[in-house]
C-alpha cells in the first residue's frame, strides 16, 4: 500500500491532543536498539517537539553493540538514555515504539502503563491496556509509520532526522529487498534526496573493533547443517546485536533456507532466526522453539528470542543450543539426522594454515 496519511494523520492529531498538558513523557525503544527503533524513537520526539513544544525523553534497555549503530547514535547526535538511569516516577505518559508490552524485548517494568504503542510486528494482547495502539504488520519499518506522522502533521524534516529515518528502513528492509510494502519504498524515496551522504558513508563503514571478527570465524567453525537449516552459536558475546549479524551472514549459504543462531550475553541467551521461505512464519516459530524457556517475536522471515538467567558455562549453553535445534526442526519438519558442518575437518585446517 502507499503512504496512509489519512490514517496517520487522524491517529497522530488525536494523540498529540491526547498527550497536550499531561507532563512529562517517555519514549521507549527495544533492548539494544536497532536503527528502526531508534529512528522512530527519534521522529516520535521530534514531533511532540514541534507540535506541543514537549522534550520528551529516549531510553533504551541493554546497549548500543553494533558498529554501525554507535556510529549513527554519533554522527546524528542521536539523545536516548538507558533505562535504568532514569527516575520512571517522573514521567505521566509512556510511549512504545517498535516493541510491545511484555514482549520480553524491552526493560520497562510491566506493571506500569503504556499509554502509546507504535509497531510493525504482530500485535500482543498486552497492547489492549493501552488507549493508542498503532501497530502496521505489513509495514516493513516503524520509521515508516513515523515519517507518515511527520509528512502529515507537516512537520519539517531536517537532513540529520532524514538521514536516520532514511537509514532505519534500508536497513530494515535490507534496501527494499525484504519484507518491504509500498509506503516503505515511497517513504525511502522522498527520504533519500534529503539525505546526508557522507554521513550515511560513515555510518555503513564505520570501523570495529578486532573481537569483530572473531564472531565470523566461531559462527563459521560452529555452524551444523540439518536439512537445510543452518544452526550455529557464538556462546558468550560482546554485544548481543552480533548474533543477528551472523545469523544475516550465514543466510548466504547455498543451499539453506533458514537459520538459527545464538548468543549468551550477561547469563542470557540471544536468539535470532532468518528464512526465506514465505511458508514459515518467523515469529511464530520461533515462540514455540522458546516456549517455556523465554520469550520471542518477530515477521515472516525474521525473529529474535531471549532465553534468561543461564547458569554459568559452556556446558549449559551448549545444552540449550541442543534443545532449540531440536525444537525448531520438529517444527519444521525437518530431520535431525546426518547433521553437517558448515566446514569439513580439511576446509578448516586450510583455514588454519
């Protein structure tokens, strides 16, 4: 579909009037944001700025990991603040944007309100507590939705806010090749003239650290091949964003048509799931894989879980990544048997050599 600015246009004036006189609020991004949540974080701000005057606040839960993703919070002065830096008693309106209550997702206790729920993934029962409820599951990107509000409350968009937004739905959307629908690519193409390039050059090369590479070489050497699914573990990690960065590599394997990797980040496992099929939808898969043990959303080919509170050792996340593996090819349908990996014993003394 193209740009909805009637619906988005009606929804946003009744929030802001809504939000008019109530305080002080907050706006609250996923765990270790990624662009698109930060993005949309960015513009919701900017238009509570414009249009009621109100400084609303950014916060995160987790960290800012990925290079790419530092890199923007830096060159696009991007103001966000984790969580547990801030006095939430403060604060008489509490906004959501690219998460849901209770997803498991996002640091925000759950037994305070949520008044605003913006989202692109699967609603959750949890948002039917909350008074405004935009969620847009064919939309590949929040900030899709947020550059809907801003084009329709006609609030200008400077090159710094066109860059971020610009950024969050290529990356989202791995430049429109990905769970993308029409009001993605017009938002994409009225953004791109506006934006900074050198800035956006800084962002996609931004230099990282050497441990970098490691994650390459543990998600290659660990990597088991089932029926076309491609399992693979980074056991205890840097950042947890990495995991999904393997898991978008690793899909490149001829031949495989899902992929499931995973992490352990402060005595928690980080999942995340990558398919091609259009047959198997990621977020539901994965929330049968994590029954019981997490929790875990996501699209159609793509999905995230969490796994909390691991005991300590290589034993234990082992064990787990047997479980999951098990989980999701009885899912599939898939067989355990005459499992592969990725490198042959000869490939990877090669590889050594």
């Amino acid at each position: 579909m193209p740009l909805d600015l009637t619906r988005s246009r009606e929804f946003s004036a009744k929030v802001i009037d809504w939000i008019r006189g109530k305080g002080r609020v907050l706006i609250m991004a996923h765990d270790n944001p990624d662009p698109d949540s930060l993005a949309a974080a960015t513009a919701l701000r900017h238009l509570l700025q414009v249009t009621l005057g109100i400084e609303a606040t950014v916060a995160f839960g987790g960290i800012i990991g990925r290079g790419e993703n530092r890199q923007m919070v830096k060159e696009l002065e991007i103001k966000a603040f984790p969580i547990h830096t801030l006095d939430l008693n403060q604060f008489n309106v509490v906004c959501m944007v690219d998460t849901q209550p209770g997803t498991g997702n996002n640091s925000f206790p759950a037994d305070r309100p949520v008044h605003l729920v913006i989202d692109h993934h699967p609603p959750r029962a949890t948002c039917d507590a909350c008074p405004w409820v935009d969620i847009r599951e064919d939309y590949g990107a929040s900030a899709t939705i947020l550059y809907e509000y801003l084009v329709a409350q006609k609030v200008s968009i400077g090159t710094k806010l066109a860059t971020i937004l610009f950024y969050a739905i290529k990356s989202e959307t791995q430049d429109l090749g990905r769970e993308w629908c029409r009001a993605d690519r017009e938002a994409y193409l009225q953004l791109l003239p506006l934006v900074n390039n050198r800035i956006l050059f800084n962002i996609t090369q931004s230099k990282v650290p050497r441990e970098y590479f490691s994650a390459f070489n543990k998600a290659i050497s660990t990597a088991v091949i089932y029926d076309g699914v491609l399992v693979f573990n980074l056991f205890d990690i840097h950042h947890p964003d990495i995991v999904a960065e393997m898991a978008d590599f690793l899909m490149r394997t001829e031949g495989i048509d899902v992929v499931l990797g995973m992490g352990c980040y402060n005595g928690d496992a980080v999942l995340s799931f990558r398919t091609l099929s259009h047959e198997i939808y990621a977020g539901e898969v994965m929330r049968a894989v994590v029954e019981g043990l997490g929790t875990a959303g996501g699209h159609g080919m793509i999905a995230g879980g969490q796994v909390p509170g691991l005991a300590k050792g290589r034993q234990v996340q082992e064990q787990l990544a047997h479980t999951l593996t098990r989980r999701l090819l009885e899912r599939l349908g898939r067989s355990l048997d005459a499992p592969v990996p990725l490198l042959s014993s000869s490939e990877e003394d090669a590889a050594d050599s």
